[in-house]
C-alpha cells in the first residue's frame, strides 16, 4: 500500500526487482541503474541471477517484476525483443585452434566441450543441432567465468557472448565463428498492470537507451 501512495504522489520510491543473466548484470545493467538512479535516488534495485528457465518461473511467481531471456522462448508471458549480440568461440591458447583466424562448428565439434547451462534454450546447442553436429560435452557449467577458466586450464573449447567476453583477464584465445552465430536478448515481464510504476519506467527508459547498449 505504501508504493502505491508513492506511485500515486510520483516516483519518490520503489523497488524494482529484476531477473537477469551474467553477461546483462555486467555490461549493461551498472551504467542503466547508475544513470537511473541519478534521477530517482529513492528507487531500489533487487537482482536475481538466472536463466532461461529460472528466470520466466520467477516473473510468473512474482519473485521478479521483468527479466532477460532469449525472446524465442516459450514462456506464455509478455516478451519484448531488445537486440541482437554475437557469439564466439573461446579457445585455450595450446589448443592448434588458437592458431587460426576463425573456427567453425565442425571444428569446435571434434573438440572435448563446456556447455553454458541456460536452461530451457542453448543458442550453442541449437547451433550445433541444425549443423547435423553432436559436440562432445564434457561439463555444463552455470557461470561464464567459470567456463573461460576452465577453458584456460585446457579442459575444453566453449562458445560463450561476445558482451561477456569483453572484459576478462583469462588467458584464453577469443575468434569468430563462421557461419556467425547471433542470440537475441528480450525481456520477459508482468503484464502492465501488475508492474509497479519504478519498473514500468525503467523498462521505458531501457528501451531508450538501446543504441548505446554494447
């Protein structure tokens, strides 16, 4: 009732609670909440780290009011595509793979693989899958840095966002994958209604910000 008085006076208050993956919770959402919070100072940010799965469960239960997922999947909520972002491959650098310019699926097919466990949907997997390609995957790991540092230790090949990959310390062999491989980045959400003023406006102010997102 209190944020409802708030939302009724303006948006002096709130908490705006929000699912999230690795790569969106390091490279886009500090500097949103940052400049957002420079115009509501009140306004409170609760983050939930997830997937593909986990992430549409908690809007539906309520635990978050939006999150990040890939738009494709079937959640029977309310989904808005956000952009594009490209996928690539990361190679320990003893690997003879790290000598070349480039690798494809088939290359990285032939190769012991860490899987990014996303949940319901892997763009890696689906990539692989309409190649006619099985990987041999050794590990499924839910952390990206986790993978790049077991890709440093030689254990295998990964294919993992390019945004998470742009800053790292890891000693690993970053390359392109021909055919590109592209995920699209959404957000899932309550219907209008049920979202509170805070998250109603920080979604808009998102969506303004599209361009400038890496």
């Amino acid at each position: 009732m209190e944020e409802k008085v708030d939302e009724i006076k303006g948006l002096e208050t709130g908490v705006i609670r929000i699912g999230t993956i690795s790569s969106i919770s390091c490279h886009w959402l500090p500097k949103l909440i940052k400049t957002f919070q420079e115009k509501y100072p009140k306004v409170e940010f609760i983050l939930h780290q997830g997937d593909y799965t986990t992430i549409p469960e908690w809007v539906k239960n309520g635990e978050v009011d939006f999150g990040f997922i890939n738009p494709d999947v079937k959640t029977g909520l309310d989904t808005e595509f956000i952009k594009t972002g490209e996928l690539r491959a990361v190679i320990p650098q003893t690997s003879v793979l790290a000598k070349q310019s480039y690798v494809r699926l088939s290359d990285l097919a032939q190769e012991p693989f860490l899987q990014l466990e996303e949940g319901i949907l892997s763009e890696p997997m689906e990539a692989f899958h309409r190649a006619g390609l099985n990987p041999d995957v050794k590990l499924c790991v839910h952390d990206d840095y986790s993978i790049m540092s077991m890709v440093e230790s030689g254990i295998g090949v990964s294919i993992l966002p390019e945004l998470v990959l742009r800053k790292t310390n890891y000693n690993v062999k970053i390359l392109p994958i021909k055919p590109v491989i592209k995920r699209k980045i959404g957000i899932v959400k309550k219907d209008k209604e049920s979202l509170s003023l805070a998250s109603q406006k920080f979604i808009k102010y998102l969506f303004t910000k599209v361009d400038t997102l890496p």
